[in-house]
C-alpha cells in the first residue's frame, strides 16, 4: 500500500517512515502540509495519509478540509498525528473529515493497528467501486455479445442526435439484421447461433471508427451510429460494411460459417426524433430484405 506521510517534525517523520516500509509499504514523505496538498492533488495519490496536526505553510486541519472538498470517487484515508489531547481538538479534526487519530509520542503497536484498520477500509472501498463498475458495465452492455444493449445504444443516440444539432454534422444511423439466421438457430443450434452473433459483432468492432457506436438491438438486429460531416457519401460506408459483412468467415463450434446482412440507413435531419429515425431505418431494412437481402437501402 503507498502511504503519504505528511509531519515537519524530523524525528517522527524518520520512526514513521521506518516502521511503515519496515512492514512492507511503500512510503511518501513531506515536511508541510502544502507539500502532501500538491501530492494529494495528483491522479495516482495515496491512497492513505497520516497527516501531522501542525504544520507550517499549511496545517493538517486544513489539508483534511481540502481533500473532503475534492469531487472523487476514492477519497483517501486520512489519520490525523497530533500531540493535542483534548476531546474538543480530537471531535475538530474528525468533524474536518479525518478518519481516525493517533496521538504522540505514538506507540508502535497502536500505529500498526490503526493503519490496518485504515487499509481494510481502502480494501473495501475499492471493493465496492469495482463491484459498481461491474454493475453499471452489465446495466448497459449485451451479456452475450458485450456491446452495448438496446437501452444504452438509444441512449447514445439521443446524445448523438443533439450533438450533431450543435455542431451541424450528419447523423447516419444503420439497423442491421442477419439474412436468414432462424435457419442458422435450425440447422445448427441456438449455441452455434451464438457464435455467428458474436462472430459479426467482432467484425462490426473491427470496422467502425473510434466514434462510431454499436449495439445491439435485440435477437439478430444491431444499430450503428456513424456521425459524419455535411457532404460525406455516408451510404458507401454502409455498402462497405455490408461487402466486408460477406466476406467474412466466422468460426463457430459448427464449423466455419458465413453470413450476409440486410442494413437499413437513415440519416438524421434537423428535429428529427429518435422514433423516427428507428422507423426510417427500420422500414429501409425491410425493403433490404424484400429485394433479395446482403445489401443496403436507405430510408
């Protein structure tokens, strides 16, 4: 674990840095309290401080202010060092926002625990930021494919669709639906079924720009988002896709299989709404699929 000691106090900043390496940390040091502030405000601060109560430039009341006003989502541990022992001082700097106080001269023993009191509660803090993550991740992402579900894929849209409004940029958005792939589910199984849908979001991952999205909209279907500039042929990107599309081979537990797609495009227009869009693409998709499938009509 890096622990920040912050103490202007020679001795006791020697015997803590001591101990603490002694028992394995890794250990920053500063003299004042504007000093563990400037440290404090790095991306890859520690994420535990012992902080001395006095200290010049900036004293340890203050730095535990500071930190408590920082918009993060790991607030360091924060024990205060000090030599004052009344109650009132003591309630001061836990009311500030330290976690926890040692009083000096420290006892060895005492340090020991309250540090590992102070890392069980990173451990856990951690814990449940990653359990967050994951949570947030699974809220918006396809469980089998990991793109994007339907919910977040229109999310991104509506945001796109006000971007392109501000800026003036075209919004071309394709719904795709894989040719005949309840014959695929027949044939082969649901599971080979699977493979195939994970083998075209692989490819639709390959193919897209960085700012384009994708995702997928349910059974076989997926929507792209591709913002453009006014002027771009923002259809021959579809046609390209969907060529790439047939010419793919997808490894599946069956075997090497291929696949070909319908896409329906439709490009967004000033006040256009997301229902609208869906319902261009859509009904463009369908016409696909009604002049023979594996090409691109645009609504």
């Amino acid at each position: 674990m890096r622990i920040l000691i912050a103490e202007d106090d020679f001795t006791s900043r020697t015997i803590l840095v001591g101990v603490l390496k002694k028992e394995g940390h890794e250990v920053m040091a500063t003299v004042n309290g504007a000093e563990a502030w400037d440290v404090l405000r790095q991306p890859d601060a520690p994420a535990l401080i012992i902080l001395d109560w006095m200290m010049p430039e900036m004293d340890g009341l203050e730095v535990v202010r500071r930190v408590r006003a920082m918009q993060t989502d790991r607030p360091p541990y924060l024990i205060m060092l000090t030599s004052k022992g009344e109650k009132a001082d003591i309630i001061a700097g836990l009311d500030a926002g330290a976690n926890d106080y040692l009083s000096k001269p420290f006892d060895p023993g005492e340090l020991h625990a309250r540090i590992a009191v102070g890392l069980r509660m990173v451990e856990m803090q951690d814990a449940l930021i990653e359990s967050r993550k994951i949570l947030a991740h699974q809220a918006t992402h396809d469980p089998l494919t990991g793109m994007l579900n339907r919910r977040a894929i229109l999310d991104r849209l509506r945001k796109e669709l006000a971007r392109a409004g501000r800026h003036g940029d075209v919004l071309a958005v394709g719904m795709f639906d894989i040719d005949h792939f309840k014959q695929v589910n027949d044939t082969y199984g649901h599971q080979t079924g699977d493979d195939v849908l994970c083998g075209l979001t692989q490819i639709l991952n390959e193919s897209i720009r960085e700012y384009d999205s994708v995702g997928r909209m349910g059974g076989e279907e997926f929507l792209v988002i591709t913002p453009m500039k006014p002027g771009t042929n923002w259809i021959s990107a579809f046609d390209r896709l969907c060529a790439k599309i047939a010419e793919s081979n997808i490894t599946t537990r069956s075997g090497v299989l291929s696949i070909t797609v319908c896409i329906g495009v439709a490009c967004a227009a000033a006040e256009t709404t997301v229902d609208e869009i869906l319902e261009t693409a859509d009904t463009a998709m369908y016409q696909a699929k009604n002049e023979g499938r594996n090409r691109v009509v645009s609504g």
